[in-house]
C-alpha cells in the first residue's frame, strides 16, 4: 500500500549502491515513502559500492543515511569478505550456491533494518533483492522474506503495539531485464551505480564478475547501454 | 537432541556474561556441545559484563570466544545505549516495554548467531532468553524464537542444503529461581558474572535496576546468597 497523497510515511531502504537498490530506492522515492536509507561497510572488497550508495542518497534527498559498520570478514566464509578468488565468467545458470554467497548477509541486514524502523517509526523496509538472478543465495527467495517479515511482526515493540511491519521487495521476482526498463523509466542515473564484485580502486568494474555479467546481459536484453566503466572488454 | 557420546557437536552459544546465559553456558557444555560463543560490544552502559563473558568462556574451556563489535548507539531508542536514566526500583511486574528494551537486539544478537553457526558448521544456536522474567520484552517470547527458528532454516546454505538449524532457548519458561538453582547444580560460580545495568566501573552492582533486583529475588527465593558485590543497600 503506497502513502496517501501529503501524508509522510516513513521507511528504511537496505542501500547498497547497487543497481537494484539504486531503482529500489527510486521506486520508493516515487510512490511517496520518506526514505531512511542504511548501508553497511561489512569488509566487502567492492567498498567503492558505499561511494555509490552516498551519490544515490544524496541525489534522491533521503531523510537519513546511515553506514553501519559490521565486521563479517570476522567469520569469514564468502570470496567477498576475504582474499579468496572471485570467480570470472562463471556460468550464470550453473546450479548451487556461489563462492560469492555472504553467509546470513540479508537476516544479519535486515535485522538492523528492523532496529532503524523501530525508532524511526517506520512500518516499511525495501530490500532489492532478486530471486532470478540470484537463484543460488538462500535469504533471496520469496519465502525466505516471507519468514523475516512473519518473525519480525513478533519481535518488535512496535509489533506489540499493533503496529505492522513490511518487507517489501518488489524486484524479487524481476529478470534484471525489466529492473532496467523500470529504472530508466523512472529517470535512474545507472553511470552513478557499482554492481562490481571485483573493481578496481577507481571504480573501474571487472566485467567478468558474476555480477558484472549479469548487469551487462541485463543491459544487452533491454536495448541500452551501460554507462559505466569497464576493464578491457567484458563478457556476458 | 543432545550429541551422543563421544561425538563433536558444534554450538554457537549467545554468552553476555550474565546469570541466565552463563547458566546456560554450563548445561549446553553439560550437555556435550563444543561450544564456539558469541558476545557483543554493542555500546551497552554495561560493558563490564564482557569481562564476565571473558571469564566465563575461559572456565568452561569453550572452543572460540568471538566478540563482534557492533553499534547500537547509532540508533538509539534505549537507556541501555544512551545517557537516559536507567530506571531504579521500578515494579518488577510492571506491565508494558521497559525503557531498558533494545530494538531488536535479540534479532541482530540471532542474525550474528546464524552466520557464525554457518561458518563453524554448527546446526544448534542456544539463547538465554527468558519470557517470565522479561515478559516486556517482545523478543523473549517463545513464539518469537520459534518464528526465528523458522527464517533461520529457509535463511542459509545450509539449510538450503538439508541441515536443519535448531534455536535452543532452555531457560525461556524458567524462572529466575528456577534458574539459579539448576546453575547452582551445574556449579556455577555466580561470583564470577555481571547482571546490572548500571555498574561502577568496578564492576560493582548497583542494586537498584530491573536487573539486580530480579537476580536478588532469584536468589532470595532459592534460599541462596548471591555473590556478587553490591553497591549501598540493594533492594529487591
């Protein structure tokens, strides 16, 4: 349910730069929420992602941005959050969980989701995940969201009030195809998003990251250009 | 289920230092769990409790000793993490939220639980959470560790690969009473843990708050003399 027209309705939008989260954001910002956006500086080796995160923040004038630091290379387990390989031109559809998966990423950040609507009073978290594309992560599917959304309505003071709580990602079940027709349409600066899992200091994307591929096939699917800087000549 | 004999069974362990979680520390370690335990820096007033916790994982020889740094302050909405008056003295059986509630605490405590169990292969996550004594707090409730326990197993790669993730809370329909007379017979030394949330930088209880006076209740009520310094004239 979107605000009424005039009315603040505030929510928390999980921000990471991103290319869905960056038309996640947009999305909101259109259908009327004042955006309490957090992002998390958690020992990811593509930080320069947070550079993007604070360009978006700014450009759609959230109410707030918070960067939270959490510390998840203390236990390890991701090539994201270590010195580990990340894997080039890996087959997009290959089965099973990927190398680059963050063990409980998405419960540990929307939990601290659930503690900023707490106190900012907000009913409503967006999180841009996406099930299609990221059919391997656990904490991307439909039912897992479900879950938290059921586990979060008994785990806060405002639940106990009566007051109920939503997690909304509306580009669950997207290909990234339709979230770039949806963020063009909505005017999205794509040049000012970070997909890379792997960039170079400058920002420069690897082009053969997962990530990288799937954006670039997205972009190649809907007929437009991708506006950022690539590294020598990118697969997809 | 408890690990059969002779077998290594993995188990994140929630440990504040307190008297509940340091209760619990004993039975699971009584229970033959390897237990790998979990404490917070969280801006907690408290931090003294820490030490507790330090002292606790050393005396039951526990595995590993994690302690994650994560900023609470930055949200705010509780006296435990800001310089808001903890209440003193307050009815115990008060009804509604005490202004000691940390918006969801127990949801990040848990999200930080499920990644540490994922990475040292551990399927059981044990809390000391109790429903009697924080009856004002929405997430100690049992349905609220049960709905966790749901997410948790749709959450991870483990779960997603058949490992079926199990929260145990033993002490959540417990009394205080009740609970120190099964740690007083698993030989807790309760001497060595911190309850109070306000405490001299000493280390010494202040007597006064929620958590002193139902710890003193506790002890009054199992005919036992709680062993841990006091600041004054503590009430109960």
């Amino acid at each position: 349910m979107n605000p009424e027209p005039g009315q603040i309705r505030p929510a928390v939008l999980l921000l990471s730069g991103g290319l869905d989260s960056t038309t996640l954001l947009a999305l909101a910002v259109r259908q009327g929420y004042q955006i309490h956006a957090l992002s998390f500086r958690y020992g990811q080796r593509h930080a320069v992602e947070l550079e993007a995160a604070r360009r978006a923040a700014a450009r759609y004038g959230v109410a707030r941005h918070l960067i939270v630091d959490i510390d998840l290379r203390t236990f390890g387990g991701s090539v994201l959050t270590s010195h580990g390989e990340v894997p080039r031109d890996r087959p997009l559809d290959a089965p099973g969980i990927p190398a680059t998966y963050v063990p409980a990423r998405n419960t540990i950040f929307l939990a601290y989701a659930l503690a900023f609507a707490e106190v900012t009073g907000a009913s409503d978290i967006f999180i841009g995940v996406n099930a299609l594309d990221y059919s391997g992560y656990p904490d991307c599917r439909p039912e897992y969201i479900e879950s938290f959304e059921r586990m979060a309505n008994l785990a806060t003071r405002a639940a106990a009030e009566g007051r109920r709580l939503v997690i909304h990602a509306p580009l669950i079940r997207m290909a990234k195809r339709e979230i770039i027709e949806l963020g063009l349409q909505l005017g999205v600066d794509y040049a000012d998003t970070s997909s890379c899992y792997d960039p170079a200091p400058d920002g420069t994307a690897c082009g053969h990251c997962d990530a990288c591929r799937l954006r670039l096939r997205g972009f190649a699917e809907a007929g437009a250009t991708d506006p950022v800087r690539y590294a020598g000549h990118p697969t997809h």
